[in-house]
C-alpha cells in the first residue's frame, strides 16, 4: 500500500509539471486523449497476453461502470486541467486541485448522508483557502480568469469520479478496470478534441522535444504507473489513508513549478495553500470521505 502511496505522492505531483510543458507545443485534448487511449491500449494488452482474453471480459454493467468512471476521473478532471494549465501556472493548479476532498464531502451531504457540523465549517474554510487562491488573481487578470474556472471544474469532475468509484460496478480487477478507465476517458477526449478541430490546427513541425518528451512521460509514468496504483488503492485500501495524496501533489508540484519553469510563489498563495491544506488534512483525518 505504501510503495503505491509513494508513486502516486511522487509521479501525480511531478505530473503537473509534465502537462505545462506538454502544452507548450501540443494540443492538449488531443494529446489528452492520445496518452489515455495508448496507456489504456498497453495495460490492456499487457493483460491480455498475460492472463488471456479473458482479462477484459467483463460485465456489462461492469464496463458501464468503469467508463462513467474514467469519463469522471480522465476526461473531465484530467482533460480540463490539461485545457487550464495552457494558462494557469502548474503549482497553482494543483493548489487548487488540493481541494477535491471538500468536494467529496458535500456530495456526501447532496446523497444524505450525515455530515458532523465540524466537517461543514472545515469545508467552508477550505473552500475560502480556494477562493483567496483564485478570486484575486482571477480578478486582476494576473491569471487567465477563465483558466481558473476550469480548474475548479476539474475538481469537480475529479471529486466526482473518486465518489463514484466505489459505488458503481467496475471490474474486480484493478487493473482491468484501470484500462477500461483509460479508453473510455481517452476516446471521450479524442471525440472532443476532433470535434472542435484541434487536429486541423496541429502543426508537427512545432512540436518540441520537451513537449514530447513530457508526453511520454505522462503515458508511462502518469497513467500507466500512477493511474494504475491510484485505481488499486481506491479498491484496496481506506479512502482516508489515499485522500492524503491531495495535500502531498500539491507540494511537489509548487517546488517543480518554482524550480523548473520559475514559477512565482507568492504570500497570498502560501496563505491559500496552508487553508486548504490545513481543512483537507482535518476532514481526511475525520474520516469525512470515507463513503467515496
């Protein structure tokens, strides 16, 4: 459990850095939907010639389930923070992506659950660190307004997609529902992305070599590896214990940010940062999403 919880600490955070720079040169849903589909296409593959068709045969409901899921986790959480970092700084992002845990909190209360009065007042809390995060720089045009909007939107999706996981039917094995996951949440971006013409745009002679680079990186590392531990902790281990990985991306993520792309961290950024963090780490300590 522990050595998943490190790939996911480590490759998820350093995963944010890997979208910034693939972003530069490539266009993003495209690619988004490229890398999920190749990974999704490997793993399966890996399976298969592993363990025989069988492997992928799954349920009906079973895949209806693990495409829900990957279309929540991959297309919506994924694929718009994909669009959001063409404009907004990667520690940010993930500053904000911080908060999915607030999230799942209030869709505990829309599916009736009872909710301690404490939990309510530390996701109000966190969503202030979010909004001292965002409101400002949005409103000054320091940061692409609408950039930041579609991250929040991201956890949303995100928060949504860990909320479901469990409660609808997906494939007993983690990794063949990973797969599934993967193709489902990449066919839906590659929809997307011809739909609006991103393919006509693309011009592969811009393409840099850290873009791809990058690219490779996230396929390998971000979704096969990360993805793939993620998916086996949702099913193997106490959603408190894997909630902590939302306030260990986020620093990582900040420091390969300052580091690599000389990112600003600002006063105003650590405030938000320690609010969210702070709410996040009282309510997973509370066992608050328990039920995702």
């Amino acid at each position: 459990m522990w050595s998943a919880l490190g790939v996911v600490y480590l490759v998820w955070g350093s995963t944010y850095l890997a979208i910034a720079i693939a972003v530069q040169t490539l266009p993003p849903l495209l690619s988004a939907g490229l890398r999920f589909l190749l990974a999704g296409a490997l793993l399966g593959a890996w399976l298969v010639a592993r363990h025989g068709r069988a492997a992928l045969r799954v349920e009906r409901r079973q895949l209806g389930g693990a495409a829900v899921v990957g279309v929540l986790l991959l297309a919506g959480g994924n694929g718009l923070v994909v669009l959001a970092e063409r404009t907004v700084p990667s520690g940010l992002t993930a500053l904000v992506v911080a908060s999915v845990p607030l999230w799942i909190v209030v869709f505990r209360l829309v599916a009736g659950d009872r909710v301690a009065p404490s939990l309510a007042v530390g996701v109000l809390v966190g969503f202030a660190g979010v909004a001292i995060l965002v409101v400002p720089r949005g409103a000054s045009g320091e940061v692409d307004p609408i950039g930041l909007v579609t991250v929040v939107g991201a956890t949303f999706s995100w928060a949504l997609g860990t909320f479901a996981s469990p409660r609808v039917p997906t494939p007993r094995d983690p990794l063949a529902s990973t797969a599934l996951q993967m193709l489902a949440g990449g066919a839906l971006l590659l929809v997307v992305a011809i739909a609006i013409g991103e393919q006509t745009r693309a011009d592969p002679s811009s393409f840099s070599t850290a873009s791809l680079a990058a690219m490779a990186y996230l396929v390998v590392f971000g979704s096969l590896v990360a993805f793939s531990a993620y998916t086996w902790l949702l099913q193997h281990a106490p959603v408190s214990v894997v909630a902590t990985y939302a306030y260990v991306n986020p620093v990582v993520a900040v420091l390969l940010g300052a580091v690599v792309l000389s990112e600003a961290v600002t006063a105003s950024m650590l405030v938000g940062a320690a609010i969210i963090l702070a709410a996040v780490a009282f309510i997973v300590s509370r066992g608050a999403t328990r039920s995702a």
